[in-house]
C-alpha cells in the first residue's frame, strides 16, 4: 500500500512538472480565476441591492404602522380629555368618511402589510428562479397568496430580455464552464503520452497503467478543485457576501462542485481508456458536454411540459372573474347562509337586513368577506388544475435528473443557494399562515361592532421569516448529491477497468 | 461558376455525407429542428386559440356584469390579452417571460401580469427548446464541426499542397470548400423551412386567427435572409480560422471557444452589463413615484371642476347642476392618471430598451446577440412590440373609461344614493381592436442588430478570400 501511494505520490509531482511547464494551462486557469471572481462579484452586488430593497420594504411597513398607532393614541387621548370614550364602531358609516387608523378595513384591508420575499443570502451560488418569483405579496382576504389577484401580487420590473439571457453567476461558471476546464486539460490524459510516444517510457518505469492514469486524474483534481473551492472563498469573503453560519450549506456546496468535477474527470478517463486519438477524444467529449448540458435538459423539460401541461393563467382569470359575479349575484343568498353557521352574529346584533347593507356602507367589508369566502371554496378546483399538473411536471423532472448530472448540480445549487422553488414556496407557506393570522385578528372586528385601539397596535401579528433549516436544505440535497457522488466513482471503476485493454501501441 | 469549384464542393459533400458522425449529427439536429419547429407550430395554434376564447369569454363577462354602478363597473375591472404571431412558433422571445394579460381598472394602470415562466419547473432555465434556439446555437455549431478541418485537416494530411501542386487556385478551394460545408446546412434548412412554413400556413388559417395577425411573408423573408446571413458569417470565420490555424485541433479550439463565447456566455455577459449600466427601479419604489406624482395634483382640483360647472350653468348649488360632478371629477381624475401612467410607462420602457440597445451592441464582438434581438422583432415577441401592445390598451383603457365616466356625468343626478347601469351601457364600451405594427417599423428598431449583422457579413465576405490567399501550405 504505501509502495502504491509512494508510487502515486511520484506520478503527481511529475505530473505537477509538467503542468507546471504547460504554459497554456497556466492562462487558461488563471482566465477561469478570474471568471469565477467576475460571477461572484456581479451576483453579491445585486443580492446587496436587493437585500437592501427588503430592508427598506420592512422599514416603510413598520413606519407606516407606527404613525397609525400614534394617530390612534392621539384619538383616544383627545377624547380622553374630553371625558368622552373613543369614537365607537359607526354601522352607517360610509366609506368616503375618511376612515381613519382605528378602522380595521382602513388598517386591516386597505393598509395591509407588503410581504417582500426574502432575498437568501446564498443567492451567490446560484441566482436560480428567484428573479422569476413576484417581488412582494400583499395581505388580502382572498385566499392563498400566491393566487391573490388586482395587483396583490407585484411582479418584478425586471427587463424580460435580460430575464431570458440569465446571469452571468458562480451557476453558469460551475455548471458549464468548469467541465469545460475540467475537459480542457484531461482530455489527452493517456491518449497524449501515446501521441508523443512517452507512455513506453514511462511505463518502463516500476508504476502501473493504472496507477499512472489515477495520479495524472489526482494532480489535475487537486489542482482544479483546490483553485475552484480557494478562489470561491475568497471571493465570497472579499465580494463581503454574508452567509451569517451558513457553515453546512458551504461545505455541501463544496463537496458538491468537488463531485460534479469528478464526474468529469471520470467521463474522461473512460474516453481515453477507449484508446482512439485526441482529437477523437476531444470531439467524444465535447458531444456529451452538449448532451448531458444541452439535449438531456432540454429533452427532459420538452417530455415533463408535454405530458403535464399548465393551462396558461388566462382560463383562470376568467374562471376567477365568473365565479365573482355569480358570488355577487347570490350575495343574499349567501349571507343568509352566513348568518346561519354563525348565530354569535346575531348576538352583535347582524340581521339580513343591515348585514348586506352594501355599498357604501363600511360593513360593505362583510358581505365582501362572506363573498370571498365562498370564492375561494369555488376557486380551488380551479386551482387545482394548476397546482397539480405543476406538481406532477416536478415530480417527472425530480425522476428524469438522474439522466444528467447537470440537473442533478442544478437541483443541488439551487436548494443551496435558496432560490429554487422549494424556499419560495417554504416562504409562501409562512406568508400563508401570517395572512390568514392578520385576517382572523382583523375580521371579527367589525362583525363584533368594535374598532382597532392603539393598544391593539401592540399585539397586531407580525410576519417574522424563518429560514429553512440546515438540516431541512441537507435532507432535500441529500439524494441529488448521493447521485452525483456514485455516478464518478461507478464511471471512473469502469473507466479503470476499461484500462485492462488499452492499446499501448498504434 | 467554375467547374473546379462545384467538383471540390461535391468531394466535400460526398465526404460529409459518408461520414457517420455528421449523418447523426445532421439527423440529431434535423430531428430537433422540425420538432421544435412543430412544437412551436401546436403551442402558437394552443395559444391563440386560447387567447381567442379568453377574449370571447371576457367580452360575455363584461357583458353580463351584474347592474353596478358604472364606476364600480369600472373597478370590477377588464382583462385584455396580448395576442400572438404565426412567427412566434419560430422564436417566442420575452413571450415566457413577460405577462400574458392585461387588467384595466379605474385609476390605476397595469403592466401585463402572470408570466408563463412562473409556472415551469427550474430545468427550464437550460434552455427552451425552440426552432430559435436550434438555428442560433446548434446550426452554428454543426458548421463549426463541419469546417473546421477543411484546410487544417488538409495541411495535416498534405492533400493541400497536393490540390495547389494541380493548380487549383486558392480562390476556388475556399469557394468549393464554402459552397460544400453550404450544401449539408442547406439540406437540414430547406426542408426544415418548408416544414415550418407548411405548419405556420397551416395554423394561421385556423379560424379564428385574428386580423393583421396571419402569416406574414415579409417578415417570414427578413428572418430567412437574416439567418441566412449569420451561418454565412459562421461558416466564413470558420474557414479563415481553419486557414489560419496550426493545426485541426487549434481550430476546432478556437472555433469552439468563438461558438461558446458566442452562445452562451456572450447574452449573460451583456445582459449584466445592461443590468449595471441602466439601473430599473425596484417595484415598490416604481409604484412610490407613481404615487409621489399624484400627491402633485393641486388638491383643491375636485372643487375647482365643480366651481367650474356651476358657472357654466349658472347655478348655486350643486343639486342644481343637470350633470354630475363626480362624473367630472372622474373624467379628469381619470385623465390625469391615465397621464402619469403614461410617463412612467414611458420612463420604464425606454429604460428596458437603453439595457436593450447594450445587450444588441454586445453583437459587435458575438453576432447571435444580433440575430437574436432581431430574429425576436420579426417573430413580434420582443420588448418593442410589447410596448407597443401596451401603449395600445393605455389607449382602450382611455376609452373604455370615458364611457363609462360619460355616463354618469350625464346620467346620474348629483348626490344620488344607488345608481346603477346594465348590459345597455356595457354594450357601448367597444372591443379592443389591435393592429400589429408593420415590417418597417420593425426594421427601423433593430437598426443596430442589422448593422451589426451586416457589418460581420460584409467583414467576413471581404476578410475571408484575402485570408484564404494566404492559407498556410505547410
């Protein structure tokens, strides 16, 4: 054994010689060193910008509460003076009689929180779907937010153009510069001793066939993987990106890059093992480069649209807007029924009669709200329709990436780097939960005759993020990178084994 | 013609199509082009006939909206749908990436909302697989295969000095060697050509297809001719480089490193660079200016409106008056919105076509950007048409708006509690009629992709025959 890794040790140093002496591969390295700083930081000086944009969100919603809340003590204190109580919830009102912050449609409907999705801060590794997802959700009574509709939903301004053409980030560096490299400089591994006639020579020495195309793969691995992973860190520290203990994504990211690699450098140790030429070598490699980067994606995303097919959001626009004005046209029909599953409304002294009062009253919010209700009830087959070929089109995509590594990196950065799909809807589900919070706080409000008090502003929900956890990001990875971890090793055994046959002569 | 070039461009042909990796490769990409090309075909066909029920189905809507007041009406809301061109089957562009519809409401004006995008799964972000994506990466790509060894591979062997030992003339090489990569491509288009035009004629006749929106022939033309003049521009670099070259394998480097640079790296380079150099405003501090430019709005402008009828009429009160103010106030609040909009609209718009014209300069050193940003234009799934589109329903909105407004200051009697209308006055509101604009128009926003386009032809027509007079011999 250590006869072996003596006789490695020796195959690497020479091997590093010889790099060393190649000064194209010295440019080609140094261009990628470059490249991969550029990606960082081109990406951690937009994820700042938007960072900062969230903050700011956060900041102007918080203002903005303050001052209600600070109106509403102004209110009660004025009438406090007075030896009055404060102004009481005024059935009759109508809404143009400037509701102010003790008036919970005013507070609670019309002035609901802006939920600004949190930028992750390991968007570094990938900036993935994240520029596709809307830029912030309003509270609203109907239903689920991501469906919501009038404008709730913000989009992104960002230009479509540059939508489609993506970014130059550390995804695009690893995903199809890196094989590239990886390729570059592994291509002629045994197939350029032979060319230049040395492999005789250096087979004449006391090192096995195998044992030199393993320390020629290990100088290059060393080499590739320790500038890839020395010059991510350091442009992750110098470009200031903050992973605030994100410790376990960084070291997944790493093993992950290594292992992708080492499909690479696998996938050329087979092509050379054939024993064809390099410029066959070359041109094997640079097919399945296309195939595994170009075709396999690209079919696979052509099988999974084609046998599950989204229906475009127009039909459900129309669905959406049928289903409000029959809701409308049988609003007395529903509240009537309303009124039933809640005999506590008649306690508040609610009756058919001045609980449809309708427009323009204020309680114009209540029949509104019964209305939603049973919109969102009629919605969600329509929903569904949606929702569900959307997760079977995943579920076919999550089976058919075991035909690239390419996808199964790209699963893995993206769960890494939080910008995939999987956080935005962890997100969502928190959203959901806080708008359906706000709305059970706000609500019974009026239908209790009562208004909002500034000591209310105390207790008002608050929506707090919470990040996915290590442990939850690493249960998602797990099966991806397990995948990308066994296709090198079976690949290079193969590829090893391939070397029992290996012409060392024409 | 002379006979010796038609004779080198035939052996260059017959070598091709006896080899069996470029057979695989020619059906590979043959495959994927009449695929995607009819893909394209059954999505525009789907799509347009969704679109076309979606409009039929919105008008029914609009008019069986339940009796409302005609400004609840108008906050009730109307969509609209940016209809497709036959040639969207070929390039579908910003398409998955800009919204599909349009929601007019009262006061404020909307940009096209629910991108298709956001109902795909993440392997989309590879690549689409469209006929514009096979004919601006993979085409290029197989031309580069096919060229690369032509006079490379033929030094390495010492066929060139043999051919030039026959008296050959350079010349007619480089123009056999041209004209026998031309024929293989040729052979992958045309067919692939009639199979699109066959399938586009085929979907546009479909009922229902509406006006202005059949095929369009003279765009069809610019699009051929300017694809055309790309894998020209392709197949001339490559022979340069492969005259140049070294060795086969230097050219097949170079030539892949251009391809690569070209395909892939070249559109996320410059569409950062647009990125950095013209910043968009987030959407909460877009809609903040929105708002900054309402609160400049003299706030006495309602009481001034009413002032204003009273005179006219010559009446005290406004009970008196025998038109409505708030019909008044809302044709001008109307107006005055609709007028900010516009401006910011405007500002944004033209902000996406600064980072635009960047992203088209990057054409200068990789051409697909050029023929991308075109080939999109002519296909009308671009960023301009888009504009366009949207400026047109700002102008419906206008429209639509005064009918209703018009209505209730003629109609309503000031101060009336419950005034509501029904289909009678849904009826005036009229369709929204939408011309697409015409190939000059078109033309006149890509000058930049033309001329960069045109520039690399005309270098690469001009460089390559002086570059093949001096193709290395050994």
């Amino acid at each position: 054994m250590s006869d072996l890794m003596s006789g490695l040790a020796k195959i690497i140093r020479h091997e590093w010689r010889m790099l060393r002496a190649d000064r194209t591969a010295w440019v080609v390295l140094v261009l990628f060193a470059l490249i991969i700083e550029g990606a960082i930081f081109n990406v951690s000086a937009t994820l700042r910008e938007k960072q900062e944009a969230e903050r700011q969100a956060i900041r102007d919603e918080a203002e903005k509460f303050r001052r209600f809340h600070a109106e509403a003590e102004e209110i009660e204190q004025q009438a406090a003076l007075r030896g009055q109580p404060p102004p009481q919830f005024q059935a009759e009102a109508k809404y143009w009689d400037k509701p102010g912050p003790r008036d919970s449609i005013f507070v609670g409907a019309w002035n609901a929180p802006r939920i600004v999705p949190p930028p992750s801060p390991f968007t570094v590794f990938a900036v993935g779907q994240c520029d596709l997802f809307p830029s912030s959700y309003k509270v609203g009574i109907d239903g689920k937010m991501e469906w919501q509709s009038r404008g709730r939903v913000l989009q992104r301004l960002d230009n479509p153009l540059l939508l489609k053409a993506g970014r130059f980030d550390l995804e695009f560096v690893i995903l199809y510069l890196y094989p590239m490299l990886i390729l570059a400089i592994s291509f002629n591994l045994m197939s350029g001793e032979k060319e230049g006639r040395t492999l005789g020579l250096l087979l004449a020495q006391p090192v096995s066939l195998r044992a030199l195309v393993i320390g020629k793969v290990a100088c290059r691995a060393l080499l590739v993987f320790g500038c890839v992973s020395g010059l991510s860190l350091s442009g992750f520290l110098l470009s200031g990106t903050d992973f605030g203990g994100g410790a376990v994504r960084v070291s997944l990211w790493l093993v992950a890059v290594i292992v992708y690699g080492g499909f690479w450098f696998a996938l050329a140790v087979v092509a050379n093992a054939i024993g064809r030429s390099s410029a066959a070598n070359a041109l094997a490699l640079a097919v399945a480069w296309l195939a595994f980067l170009f075709v396999i994606p690209s079919a696979i995303s052509f099988a999974t649209t084609s046998a599950y097919s989204v229906p475009p959001r127009i039909e459900y626009l129309n669905a959406a807007r049928k289903i409000e004005d029959d809701v409308r046209r049988e609003r007395k029909a529903l509240i009537a029924q309303y009124l039933k599953e809640h005999p506590e409304l008649s306690r508040w002294g609610w009756t058919l009669d001045n609980l449809g009062v309708g427009y323009p009253h204020v309680p114009e919010a209540m029949p509104e709200k019964v209305e939603f209700l049973e919109m969102i009830r009629r919605l969600q087959p329509v929903i569904a329709r949606y929702e569900g070929p959307l997760a079977k089109q995943q579920a076919l995509a999550d089976r058919c990436r075991f035909l690239s590594p390419a996808v199964l990196m790209q699963d893995v950065l993206y769960d890494l780097a939080g910008t995939g799909r999987a956080r935005h809807e962890h997100f969502l589900r928190q959203a959901n939960a806080f708008n359906e919070e706000w709305n059970i706080f706000f609500d019974v409000k009026p239908f209790r005759r009562e208004m909002v008090s500034a000591a209310d502003y105390a207790v008002f929900p608050r929506f707090i993020y919470r990040e996915e956890s290590p442990g939850d990001v690493a249960g998602r990875t797990i099966v991806p990178l397990s995948a990308l971890t066994l296709l090198p090793l079976a690949l290079g055994w193969l590829g090893l084994r391939a070397y029992r046959r290996f012409p060392l002569a024409g | 013609m002379r006979l010796v070039c038609l004779k080198i461009a035939r052996k260059e042909f017959i070598e091709v199509a006896r080899d069996g990796r470029f057979r695989w490769a020619f059906g590979a990409i043959f495959t994927l082009l009449a695929a995607s090309l009819l893909m394209g075909w059954r999505h525009y066909a789907e799509v347009n006939r969704q679109i076309e029920a979606a409009r039929a189905e919105q008008r029914e809507l609009w008019l069986n909206t339940p009796d409302r007041n005609p400004h609840s009406a108008a906050h009730h809301g109307l969509y609209v749908f940016k209809p497709v061109m036959p040639l969207s089957a070929v390039d579908n562009g910003i398409d998955s990436y800009s919204g599909v519809s349009f929601l007019l409401d009262a006061h404020d004006q909307n940009l096209s909302q629910h991108k298709p995008v956001e109902d795909t799964t993440a392997i989309q972000r590879f690549s689409e697989t469209t006929a514009a994506t096979t004919l601006q990466i993979l085409i290029p790509l197989l031309i580069v295969l096919l060229t690369f060894p032509s006079f490379a591979g033929e030094r390495e062997q010492g066929t060139l000095r043999l051919l030039l030992s026959l008296g050959v003339r350079r010349r007619d090489l480089a123009f056999g060697k041209g004209l026998g990569a031309a024929g293989p491509i040729l052979l992958l288009l045309i067919p692939a050509t009639v199979i699109g035009v066959l399938a586009m004629r085929l979907a546009t006749t479909t009922e229902g297809t509406p006006r202005g929106w059949e095929m369009s022939w003279a765009r069809l033309s610019a699009m051929v001719l300017g694809y055309l003049v790309y894998f020209t521009i392709f197949a001339g670099v490559s022979l340069m480089v492969s005259a140049r070259a070294a060795t086969a394998r230097m050219a097949l480097v170079t030539l892949l490193a251009f391809w690569f640079i070209n395909c892939l790296v070249a559109p996320r380079v410059m569409a950062d660079a647009a990125r950095h150099a013209v910043r968009l405003p987030a959407t909460s501090e877009f809609l903040q200016r929105i708002d900054e430019d309402k609160k400049q709005v003299p706030p006495d402008w309602q009481e001034r409106i009413t002032a204003q009828l009273m005179a006219q009429y010559g009446v005290r009160k406004v009970e008196d008056l025998p038109v409505d103010p708030l019909g008044a106030h809302l044709i001008e609040g109307d107006k005055i919105d609709s007028a900010i909009y516009e401006k910011n609209f405007n500002q944004l718009f033209s902000a996406y076509e600064r980072q635009e014209r960047i992203y088209q300069a990057g054409g200068a050193f990789a051409p697909m950007l050029a023929m991308q940003t075109l080939s999109t234009g002519l296909a009308g799934t671009d960023l301009n048409q888009l504009r366009h589109f949207t400026h047109a329903v700002g102008e419906y909105r206008k429209q639509w708006l005064k009918v209703l407004n018009e209505d209730i200051f003629f109609n309503r009697r000031p101060g009336q509690m419950v005034y509501t209308r029904g289909r009678d006055l849904w009826e005036q509101v009229p369709e929204m009629k939408y011309d697409p604009p015409g190939l000059v128009w078109v033309l006149s926003r890509y000058q930049l992709s033309i001329g960069l386009l045109a520039g690399w032809g005309l270098l690469v027509v001009i460089a390559t025959p002086l570059a093949l007079a001096k193709v290395k011999v050994d």
